[in-house]
C-alpha cells in the first residue's frame, strides 16, 4: 500500500513538471490572445436574455428609500452629494432629478453570479501583483474575504475614503469633490501604501459601476473609439465580448511579437452615459496615459447591469523572455507607481426643457471641458475649408550597385514635383490647400532623427525646396514641412544605444514591421529604436530653432500629436509625464512656428495645433457596438478644421466624400509622383493607390463639391446629427445651416438646395 501511495505521488510529481511554466499565469493579459487587445478578456457564454431579468420575488428599493440611507456629504445649486460608510456615493442632478448611484442599489435582486455582485456593491476593485508567484489579483472593496477596512471621513466639499486592504496589506487613499458643475474623485497615488513589497498595486478601478443601467432601462453607452460608437443597453450581445480600449492606444514600448489587433485609436479620454432626458460625461482628467475604458452590457459579465468605467494601470509591466518566446516572464516597473495623480470627473448632462439628451449634448459637454478646463481654443483655420494634401518625398530603398544589395534614398516626390501637383491643382480650381510635405531631409529619409530643417539633395535641394515654398506663399497654400521622429537609426547626434527606450524588462524597445499576411516578424525589415522620450526635449530644441532660422513657419509632427509612450530605463519617463513634456515642447515650438498641423489628434495636444488631418470616420466595428457616430468629428465643429483619412486610399470614395460633408470634415489626399511599381518592397509600398497623374482632377473635382457645402458650415457648431435613414443624414449647425446627404442619391441638399456629386465627378471614379 506503501509503495503503491509512493509511486503516485512520484506519478503527479512527473505530470507537474510537465506542465509547462508559461501555463502560469503572471497577468490577466497573458491568457488572451493578441487579437483581444481592444476587447475583453473573456466572452459571455450563451444565456438566454431572461436569466438576467431582475427577480420579481426580491423587493426593489426606490432612490428616495436608498437616500434615506445616505448621509449628505455637499451641496450646490447643480447637484447634491451623499455618502455611506462603505465608501459609496449618490449623486442627484437637480436639473432632472436623476440620482446617479456608484454601486446599483437593487443588487441583490438581480440575477447574476455571486461574485459579479460583490463587485456591483463595491466602491473600489484594486488589482495586485505578486511577482514572486507570477500572478495577479483582483480584490473587490465589498467583499468580505479580503478583509477591506473603509475609513470615510466628511470634508468640507465631499468626503476622504480610505480602502485598506487587509489581505494585500496596501491602503488607497479617495478624495470625492464636489465642484460647481461635476464631482471630482481624486487618488493621489504617492499616499498609496505597500506594507508588503511583493505585494503591489497594478491596476485601480474606482465606482466601476457608477450610472449601472438595469435590464429594463432604455439608453446607451457613448465610446470615442476612432470616430466614436454607440453601446446600447441591454442590446442582448451577450455571446460577444465586452468593450476594452486604451486611451491613446496602446503603451508601444513592449514589442508585441504577434501583431496586434487592427484598430482606431481612442483619442479622447473620456465616455458618456445616455437615459433619457439625464446623462453624464465622464472624463480622465489625470492618469488619463494609463486609463481604458471599459464597457458590457447584460449578460456580458454574468450581469443584469449595463456599466461603463475606467481602469487605471498605474504600474506598467512587461514580459521577459526566459528559455524562448514559449517561458514568458511578467516584469513591473521596478521604481515604483509613475502615474503621480489620477482623477475622474462626472458632468451631468441635461437640457434645459428636460427634453431627452443625446450623443450631441455629451460632445458639447465635452467640447466645454476642452475649452474652459484644456484651454483648447478655436484655431484661425477653423473659418475655411480646404484641400489637405500629403505628400511623400523620398524612401531608403534597396538597389543593386555592382551586383551587391545596398539601401539607397530613392526619390518618390521631389520639391519641383510637389511644385508641379500644387500648380495642377490650383489650375484645376483648389483655392486653398494644406500641404503636408513628409520626408523631405536627408535625416528623415534615412530613417535618422529629423531636428534641423535641410532639404535632401536627392529632392532637389535648398534652391528647389525654397522654389517650392515660395510658390505656397504666393498663392495662399499652407506648407507644412513635416518631421517623424518616433523611430531611428544611428546618427546626426542620436545613438541607438543611448538614446533608445527601455522597456520595463530592461531590453531596448526595437519596433518591427509585421507581415500581413501572419501577423509575425517581417524579417525583410529590421527592427528600429524607438527614440526615448528623454530625448524630444532637445528634438523639440533644435527643431524650434532650425525652422525659424530657415524661414519656415509651419511644422507638421506625424506620430508625435497621437502616440504616447513611455521609457522605463534608468531615468524613467512614464507616459503621463511624457504627456505632460510634450505639452511643454509643443508650447515652447510655437513660439518659433506659426502653426502645427496633427497627422490625428489626441486629447492632450488639441491645445497646440491648427489643424488636425487624418480623422476617421469610423470606428473599430467591434460586434458589441450598436452604432458608429461621428462623435469626434462632433467634438472639434466650430474648434478646429479636420480632414479624412485619404480619400484615394478608400474602397468607397463616394460614400467617404458624402458622410465627410454630412460632418463638415474636409477632404484628403495622398500624393507621390511615383508609380506603384517603383514603391515595392518600400515602406511606402502601402501608398500604391497614391500616384497624382492618376487622381489630382479627380482631387479638384472633389473640393468643388465639398465646396459647395463647407463653406456655409466651416466655423459652426453641429448642433443636430440625425441619421433619418439607412441612406439618409440631417445635420444643423449653429449657424442655421442645414444638410440633408443621401448616399444612395449621392446627393447633398445645402439650405434647400441640392447638389449631386455626379455632376463633378465620374462614376467610374466613384461607382
């Protein structure tokens, strides 16, 4: 029996060790496939929409008997705040009367797993890490296992909430402020505690189920994915995954070794909640680098509620490769929480009538919070409609020179090339346009740091280059000489071994290009240094400085105005203080500049630039979204000038032209002077579909249409966007324009008046 019980044990022993260590888990992320990476985790399993009905046996409680309940924290002529000691809030807007609760107060009669209903009830939901045992946990303030302490204390205008922790041995100290137009709920994170060092914070998600809707109330989520979407409530999408997406995309310093998931970015760092005539905008005022935003609705997350709320990563972490791609090790941000402050902030949304609210009031609420707390103003341009143009001067490609394989600059546009397309353009009837000149220095094309504005010899040189924007200034274009400097090479003062970030697991960040058709390494490629935060001060400098002395008073940034990260070397530089430094160089840039132009656009720089190129129109069409809007698009009328993504690049050029009028948006092109043929086997082999001879009448054609519409409409607020139909979308402004688009039509009514795209261009162009 002995013996037998022996070689059992030496049996489960041997299975054990067969299991492999990657099967571990370190983090939540490690399980889920690349692809998942703007979604959830995990999907829903098929139920049926009746089992989360809400139970008709348990007695519901109403607002006023939940109240009674409460405490009141503070009050003003907007909204009154109220507390319990377990650390949850109710917000009642006087304007309509709604009370937004923190936590659902009909819990316990809904349907749902145990579990998920302990973290409906809980105030804080705090995630750590134990890097000893590789793995991560989730505790839920209400519930009663991890022995979470809450200390609440009233203030003059709210109240101070402690959540301790006992099991994890970290206390989170919650500021809830309640100002004259929306509450504040503050964590500073340098008075977060960690008794134990192999315990510590990862991810922090506070009221994560503020505005929780019920399974019987009707309104929906806004998302700004891309353009934006909607998110109804109880849309009965419960077999699909709930809503995860990063504010500013994803942190690029970790090198994903599979590419991940195709999709918008998120730009602004905020969400909004639609129930009748009642609504909330919700924002991340600070800590905004590290947020996402997450979205379900019933059933999604074994659930009766609807909920949205952000999650905070407060420390970054990253995977470290032990024995091979297949021994995945989770690292953190060894010199503690980067992330010094975040904040949310809740504005209650209504009208004055209590007439029912919509995605509208949400951006205006939003637009508000730019202008009066961003200091975001409305740019000069904002008045005009114009052509926005991109062109694209040279690209390192390979040649053979005496029979050896050597990467050489290979001219794509030259200056007197770019001259040639503006002056065809200006033939054709484009009174205005806005010119992004990409790749025009040596430095850039060599894939070097771009800081001083020298025109490449290979485009014509500094006689072509000041030919071409001679000619600009005469006639009224607006030439932005643009810089990319996200990515580097060697050389002109930047060395890859000094100047490249470091990521959390101490390896250089090396950038790859992935191939389309696997999503694996694309080996034709080399990896490329992504350049350390800790250098774009003296970028910034330089550029600053070369631009005014060269006369150029316009600057284009690429990547710079919509990708965030973060350098975790010795000298760490978090995404947030990146933010916070960018601002500060793009402050200091315009002083030397007239203008900057945004390849897109996110939140944090909306203060700095002119224009913002490169919008979407739609969004990343996960399946749990009921509907795309152009909330994006909505935010910006009558603040800032934007264009579409590139006209010629899209499959549906009618349908693009049309749904940019029915928002006010300008158009877009991309322009080379090369053939398709000539762009093989380059960086620039995606721009196929670019070559000018081909497409600048057709260009022409488009703005006289968009023309026709965007002059009455440029500078105006969108005040109305409905869509009537399938086919069909009324837009008002604030300056009484009104327009009717119809795509099936291809038709655009202006003030009564309608005009057809037909009549300027060809349907073999436009289908």
């Amino acid at each position: 029996m002995q013996k037998r019980f022996k070689k059992l044990i030496a049996c489960l022993c041997c299975v054990a060790m067969m299991v492999p260590l990657c099967a571990l888990p370190a983090t939540a992320e490690d399980a889920a496939p690349a692809e998942e990476a703007a979604a959830s985790d995990t999907a829903a399993e098929e139920e049926s929409a009746e089992t989360y009905a809400m139970s008709t046996e348990e007695p519901l409680i109403t607002d006023d008997q939940a109240l009674a309940e409460m405490e009141l924290a503070a009050e003003n002529s907007k909204m009154a705040l109220y507390y319990n000691k377990k650390g949850q809030i109710a917000l009642a807007d006087k304007a309509t009367g709604e009370v937004w609760w923190s936590n659902p107060i009909n819990v316990d009669a809904a349907a749902g797993k145990a579990a998920q209903k302990t973290k409906l009830k809980s105030a804080m939901t705090m995630t750590f890490a134990q890097p000893s045992k590789r793995s991560t946990t989730a505790q839920n303030s209400g519930d009663q296992k991890v022995k979470c302490k809450i200390k609440v204390k009233k203030n003059s205008d709210g109240i101070d909430v402690t959540f301790d922790y006992g099991n994890a041995e970290i206390s989170v100290p919650v500021k809830y402020t309640l100002k004259d137009d929306y509450l504040a709920v503050n964590v500073d994170t340098t008075q977060i505690t960690e008794a134990n060092g192999d315990k510590i914070v990862t991810n922090l998600i506070m009221m994560g189920a503020f505005g929780a809707a019920e399974p019987d109330e009707t309104g929906y989520f806004v998302v700004p994915d891309g353009s934006g979407a909607i998110i109804n409530f109880n849309n009965n999408k419960m077999n699909y995954k709930t809503y995860k997406g990063e504010v500013y995309g994803r942190n690029i310093t970790p090198v994903e070794t599979t590419k991940p998931a195709v999709t918008q970015n998120v730009y602004l760092p905020m969400y909004g909640i639609v129930k009748g005539n009642s609504g909330m905008m919700v924002v991340a005022d600070k800590g905004d680098t590290c947020a996402t935003i997450n979205t379900y609705t019933k059933g999604q997350e074994k659930t009766s509620y609807n909920a949205s709320y952000f999650d905070f990563e407060i420390r970054t972490d990253d995977e470290y490769l032990m024995g091979g791609d297949a021994n995945p090790l989770a690292v953190y941000e060894k010199r503690g929480i980067l992330v010094p402050e975040i904040e949310v902030r809740y504005y209650p949304v209504s009208n004055d009538d209590k007439s029912d609210i919509s995605y509208i009031d949400i951006a205006d609420s939003y637009r508000n919070y730019l202008t009066k707390e961003q200091g975001v103003t409305k740019s000069d341009a904002a008045d005009k409609n114009a052509l926005y143009i991109d062109l694209y001067g040279a690209v390192m490609k390979q040649e053979t020179v005496l029979g050896l394989p050597v990467m050489m600059q290979h001219e794509t546009t030259s200056f007197e090339e770019a001259k040639t397309i503006l002056e065809q353009l200006k033939s054709f009837g484009v009174d205005n346009m806005v010119v992004n000149y990409n790749q025009w220095t040596k430095a850039d094309i060599k894939e070097k740091v771009a800081d001083k504005a020298k025109p490449a010899s290979t485009l014509g040189g500094k006689k072509d280059f000041n030919e071409l924007k001679e000619y600009a200034e005469a006639n009224g274009i607006a030439l932005y000489p643009g810089v990319d400097n996200l990515t580097f090479e060697s050389g002109n003062g930047y060395f890859t071994m000094t100047d490249t970030a470091i990521r959390v697991s101490n390896a250089y960040s090396r950038q790859i290009e992935y191939d389309l058709a696997h999503g694996v390494e694309n080996k034709f490629y080399d990896a490329i240094s992504l350049l350390s935060p800790r250098k774009y001060e003296k970028m910034f400098d330089n550029l600053a400085k070369s631009y005014s002395k060269a006369g150029i008073d316009n600057i284009s940034l690429g990547s710079a105005t919509t990708v965030i990260y973060g350098d975790y070397g010795r000298n760490s530089v978090s995404r947030e203080k990146f933010k916070y430094n960018l601002q500060t160089y793009l402050e200091e840039l315009k002083g030397s500049v007239s203008s900057i132009l945004a390849d897109g656009a996110n939140a944090y720089v909306l203060k700095y630039v002119d224009h913002v190129s490169n919008a979407p129109l739609n969004s990343s069409k996960f399946d749990i979204f009921d509907q795309e809007i152009p909330f994006y698009q909505i935010v910006m009328s009558g603040l800032k000038p934007v264009s579409t993504t590139a006209v010629n690049g899209d499959a549906q050029v009618a349908d693009l032209v049309l749904r940019a009028l029915s928002v006010g948006s300008n158009l877009r092109f991309d322009f080379v002077a090369e053939t398709a043929d000539e762009l093989k086997d380059t960086r620039y082999d995606k721009l196929y579909y670019a070559n000018y001879e081909y497409w600048v009448e057709d260009a022409a054609a488009c703005y006289k249409f968009a023309n026709e519409v965007l002059t009455k409409t440029a500078g105006s607020t969108i005040t109305e966007y409905n869509v009537l139909s399938d086919t069909q979308i009324e837009t008002v402004y604030e300056n009484g324009t009104t327009t009717l688009v119809d795509l099936e039509a291809r038709t655009v009514e202006v003030n009564g008046k309608t005009i057809s795209i037909y009549d300027y261009i060809g349907k073999e162009v436009i289908g």
